[in-house]
C-alpha cells in the first residue's frame, strides 16, 4: 500500500507523521515556555518524550539495526549512527530533566534552561536527520 506515495513501508510514513508532529509540538512547547507557561510546556515535552519513545521502539529500532547490518561505516550507515546517537542523547538528557522536575510547580529544572538548550537542538537535528533517513531510502 502506498501512503504517502514512496516507496515506504506503512509503518515508515506513519513513523515520519509522528516526527512532524512532535517537531510542531516541540515548537509549540518552546513558545509556551517563552510565554512563562511553564507547566504546559513540561507537560507538552513529557508526550513529546513519550511519543518519540514509542516511535522509537515500534518502528525505529528495528530499522536501524537492519541498516547498520546491511551498509558499511560510510554514507548512510554513518548518518543512521549519528541519527541513533543523537536519538540516545535526546532520550537520556529528556528523562533526566523530567526526572528533575517531578510534576513540580515551579519545577526546580528552572536551573536546567541550559541542558534544555542542547536537548532542543539535538531533537530538532534528530528528527531532521529522520527525515533524511527516510528521504534517501523511499523517496
């Protein structure tokens, strides 16, 4: 069945919806969070967290280990390596903030805008290098 017109497996275009719906909830997150509406914005990074996990676990994991597997260090494999490490680093810095702030209000992660900084950027060229991913095999 051809879903978004590639090549693409069902459950590859759907893992792409989610990513642009997680891009735009993170973005809607970070003005909530310029806006001083800080409870919304934790709670709007914790489903975009989930979201990503459940991504991650259903349709990611399994693809990247059989892309590792099929090409060598270069090329392709070495953005999927990327693409996995800064997944990794976005999961690990997610939670731990989450964990810092425990459904607190005001959540003492208010000291933590530096960390959130870098995790914003690294989810951001994550989910961009998801979408190269997907683009260089289907489309």
């Amino acid at each position: 069945m051809v879903f978004l017109g590639t090549s693409a497996p069902l459950q590859s275009d759907l893992s792409l919806i989610i990513q642009v719906v997680i891009l735009v909830f993170l973005v809607f997150a970070i003005t909530r969070a310029k806006k001083k509406e800080y409870m919304r914005h934790a709670y709007m990074m914790l489903i975009c967290l989930t979201l990503t996990l459940w991504n991650a676990f259903i349709v990611m994991v399994p693809k990247v280990l059989s892309l590792i597997r099929m090409y060598r260090p270069y090329g392709l494999s070495l953005l999927v390596r990327v693409h996995l490490t800064f997944g990794v680093i976005v999961f690990l810095l997610g939670f731990y903030l989450i964990w810092v702030w425990r459904l607190e209000e005001p959540g003492p992660c208010f000291k933590q805008s530096g960390k959130m900084r870098i995790l914003a950027g690294l989810w951001v060229l994550e989910i961009l290098g998801g979408f190269l991913i997907y683009y260089l095999l289907y489309v």
